[in-house]
C-alpha cells in the first residue's frame, strides 16, 4: 500500500536535452517572429534594437514579445513531442 503512495508521488522519466530540441525551439522563434511582424501594429515603436535589420525591424518590446511567444510554443512542441516518441 505504501509503495503504490510513493510510485504515484515520483515525478515522469523526462527526456535528455538533444539538438533536436534546439532545432525544433529555434523553428518556433522564427514562427513567432513572423507571426509577431504580421500581427503587431506598430512593430518599430519604442527603443530599436542595435542592428534592427537582423531581428526583422521589431524593436526592442516586440522583438521580446516574439521571443516569449517563440518559447512557449516551443516549449509545447518539444513536450508534445516527446510524449509521442519522436524527440
């Protein structure tokens, strides 16, 4: 009875970090900038990053606001796809 306790309280077996997680987070930073310069309205408002061509003309709040939608998408995609096996 006691280990049945313990067995459910035990965290999942995670996967390893591997380059396919880096790949997979980099396709999702590069989906959410695009989606950020498709969606936001004044995406050049507010401090410029140093060179604005590289990041797409986002500036500094956009440009970080791409990055937090780019991780958390990501984030779901590698869970998912370690939960289905193919990472």
């Amino acid at each position: 009875m006691l280990y049945k306790f313990f067995a459910a309280a035990s965290a999942p077996a995670t996967f390893e970090w591997s380059p396919k997680c880096a790949v997979v987070m980099i396709a999702c930073n590069i989906l959410a900038y695009a989606i950020a310069k498709a969606t936001i309205r004044k995406p050049e408002e507010g401090f410029m990053m140093p060179n604005g061509r590289f990041f797409g003309g986002l500036s500094h709040g956009a440009f970080v606001g791409a990055n937090c939608l780019g991780h958390l998408l990501g984030i779901g995609s590698i869970l998912g796809l370690a939960s289905r096996g193919v990472l």
